[in-house]
C-alpha cells in the first residue's frame, strides 16, 4: 500500500509571503514553492489548492531514507502537538525542501547559461553574415 504525504507550509520569505509543497510517496520527494505575494487569508489558500493543484509544477527529488514511513507509526498526541508546535516556531523551510529548491535553481541556472550561450554565437554569426554582405555590396561594381 502506498501511503502519500503532502504538506503546505505558508511563510514570510522577505518580502513575499510564500507556500511550501512538500510531498513523500514511497521512495520520492517533491517540492515546489510558490510566491503568493500579500499574505494570503485562509479561503486563498483554499481555493488555490483546489483550482490550481493540477497545474504546480513539482520538483522531483529520489529520496535517501529509511524504509518505515513516518504515517504508519502511531504518534502520541501530545508529542504529535509538540511537533507541530515546533514546526509552527520554526520560520524557515525544512532543510530537505532547501536543499531540493537550491538544486532544481541551480539546474535553471545552468540551462539558461547554456541557452544564452547559444543566443549569443547566433547573434555574432548573424552579424558577422551581415558585415560579409556589406562587404561584398561595396566592391560589386568596382
């Protein structure tokens, strides 16, 4: 049996407010970030869920880790408060989801280096094309 677990975190990242998608399936982490702007009320976040899920593109992630999901073994309630009190106090995103957000813009880093790279041979060969045809205009009727 497949158990899936998903997580929005909302947090104030200077100077937007924006939501963490965390989500483990077996051996698979995901995670996406999105930028809500003012902070969002509590009916947003609904309905942001609920009309654009389909559409947020994750980062996937092959998860190193034990075997034993965290959702079959049973929490005492107390502790479970204490948890989720903790979370709660701590401001920042979980170091995994970090670590997976740094990799994916070092990944969109590396491919616009690549694409501009590309734009940028395009644009001297076009203008060393272009120079050649001057060139040859201006000595056509000698």
């Amino acid at each position: 049996m497949k158990s899936i677990i998903s997580k929005l975190t909302v947090l104030f990242d200077d100077p937007f407010w924006i939501g963490l998608f965390e989500c483990e399936c077996e051996n698979e982490y995901s995670v996406c970030k999105i930028i809500f702007g003012s902070e969002p009320k509590d009916y947003e976040v609904y309905e942001f869920i609920l009309k654009k899920w389909n559409k947020i593109h994750m980062y996937r992630v092959d998860q190193v880790g034990s075997g034993v999901s965290p959702a079959s073994k049973h929490i005492n309630p107390k502790r479970m408060q204490r948890i989720i009190k903790k979370q709660i106090a701590n401001d920042r995103m979980g170091t995994k989801a970090q670590q997976a957000l740094k990799l994916q813009h070092d990944q969109n880093k590396s491919e616009r280096r690549i694409y501009g790279r590309e734009k940028l041979e395009e644009e001297k060969s076009r203008k060393f094309n272009l120079k050649q045809q001057k060139r040859k205009q201006k000595h056509r009727g000698h």
